[in-house]
C-alpha cells in the first residue's frame, strides 16, 4: 500500500478501522494464538551511535553502565527460562554499531546461537549493521530472524540518528533477506514524529521484498538523559490506529506490541490485540526499559480469550 492509500484508512473513523483489520487479521492468520517473545540484551550500554531515543548511546548520560558480552552460560540460563515461561521465540540484542566476520565478539555471538537454537524456540538477533558474509553465518549458526527497526520515515530519520543512515538500515535488511533469515522490522512512535511520517513507515515496510514476517510498533519510552527525554505518552487511540492499518498493510506479518506497554491500559491492549497485534514481548523488561511482567500479560491474555502460542508452527498465516 501506498501513502495515497494508506492516509485514508488511517483517517476513517475508528470502529470502521478496526472492524477492517479485525476482518483481515481473521482472514490471515488461524486461530487467536499471541506469540509470546523474549529479549534479552547480551550487551548493554556504550553504544558508538547517537539514536536519540536509546539510553545505552555513549553520546548521552543516562546512567546505563557499559557492560562486557554477557557469557555463554548466563545466556543460555535465559534463554531456558524464557522457554520455560513459555516464549516461543527469543531475541538477542547487542548494543554495538555492527558487527564483522572474523572479529571476536562475532565469533561469541555465533557460539551463543549455536547452543541457543538447539532449545527449540525461534531465534531473533539484533546486533546493527552487518553485511551479506555476516547474515549467511548467522544463519547457518541457527538465527531464524534478523530485528533491523527502521524506526520511523525516511524524511525524520536524520532528526532522530546522525551516526548513521536511513539507506545503511536497508543495506543490512537487503543482506538479511538474501542470506534467507527472516526479517523483523517496524518502528518507534512519540520521537515528535507527525502522522505522515508514521505511515510513510509503514509504506516502506510495504515495499520491502520480501515482506518483513514480524513488525514491533514501539511506543517511545523516554529515557532520562536522552534527548527524547521530555517527550509526552503516545495517545493509545494513535497506536491503535497504527497497528490497524499495519494490520491491514502487512496482512501476513506478526503484529508485534512491544516497547511502551508499561503505559498501555489493559483496555488499550485489549484494543491492540482486536485491531491485529497477535505477538508480544514479555519479561521484566525490553533491554533497558521496563516491561509488564509475565505473569500479568499471562493474566490478560486468559482474560481476553486469547490463546498463548506453544510452539514454532502454532500460529501461521494462512495461505489465502
């Protein structure tokens, strides 16, 4: 879908949005199963890049102390209890500008994934920027999806980041749908962004080829010490709005609510979920930020009749 296309959805009035995403979301995907993911960053803090919203940027003073490579062992301990809590994917992310075949901190990050996909859950990585050498290995190591957020259109992407480019975000999707990996991509919502940007996002999402197969829409959660800090909670009828037309955008992609939930109502939630979000991430938080706990997301999900997916192949989109 185009901008021409996608701006008159946005704007029709609310029930007719979401009884459309509703009635594509149930014609694409089987069932009512919500993905249950985990993340855990194996890297924290001293990151080289200026993202503006990030509170492990080295540029900023948010108290986010720099932290080694977490060990093989600490994460696979994770990882199983991720599983045990019943994750049926589990996300990785480096704070790191990118990484490189050959250099050490690859070399560890490739051993981990090794042993983490023999658990049998999906296995998403976010390392930055790599190229088509990185992608092919991580993919023979066992990384089922490649997380590479565009986070927001390319006209405001340079109020947002200046260490790096919008196109240097596409080269590394390019290199990850070529190796075969999976790509999961979206974006971040409240950075001062206007309505335009946030569906020339979804516009470029929509001419990716292939399609991404899972799309987290992030509230912003300002960080203190970051520039974004003083930025105002995105408007819940917003969000709800956007995760409806990408429910309608991207009809086979995962929905993912991510960041930002902390904020959301449980009604607001609810809202997400009937427009088309069908995946979450759960655990005490997203890398630095604050997250619901599993239990409470366990308890919401009962609540709305939700079912909790079991395992890799428990909800797909259908083939019509």
């Amino acid at each position: 879908m185009n901008l021409e296309e996608l701006h008159p959805l946005y704007h029709a009035p609310l029930f007719d949005l979401i009884s459309q995403s509703r009635a594509v979301h149930l014609k694409h995907w089987t069932g009512e199963a919500v993905q249950r993911c985990s993340l855990l960053s194996i890297k924290t803090g001293g990151c080289s890049e200026d993202c503006a919203y990030c509170a492990q940027s080295s540029h900023y003073s948010t108290g986010i102390e720099r932290e080694e490579l977490l060990s093989l062992e600490n994460v696979l301990a994770a990882a199983k209890r991720a599983r045990t809590q019943g994750a049926t994917r589990f996300c990785m992310g480096a704070a790191w500008r990118g990484v490189r075949d050959g250099s050490e901190k690859f070399e560890r990050v490739l051993e981990i994934v090794r042993e983490v996909s023999q658990l049998g859950m999906e296995v998403c990585v976010t390392l930055g920027e790599i190229g088509p050498a990185e992608a092919r290995r991580l993919k023979a190591a066992g990384v089922t999806a490649y997380n590479h957020n565009i986070d927001t259109s390319p006209e405001f992407y340079p109020e947002i980041v200046s260490t790096h480019t919008f196109q240097n975000r596409l080269n590394t999707i390019a290199a990850v749908q070529e190796s075969g990996m999976s790509v999961c991509c979206g974006g971040i919502i409240g950075m001062g962004e206007s309505e335009n940007d946030r569906l020339r996002m979804l516009e470029v999402l929509n001419d990716l080829d292939p399609l991404p197969e899972s799309v987290p829409i992030n509230c912003l959660m300002a960080m203190p010490g970051t520039p974004l800090a003083d930025q105002p909670p995105v408007d819940v009828f917003e969000l709800v709005r956007l995760i409806a037309v990408a429910r309608v955008a991207l009809p086979k992609a995962r929905v993912r609510l991510a960041a930002g939930r902390t904020r959301i109502s449980q009604e607001g939630q609810a809202l997400c979920f009937f427009s088309g979000a069908n995946s979450i991430f759960f655990g005490d938080k997203l890398l630095t930020a604050k997250n619901p706990a599993a239990d409470v997301d366990l308890a919401l999900l009962r609540e709305l009749g939700l079912e909790i997916e079991e395992g890799v192949e428990a909800a797909v989109p259908s083939r019509s």
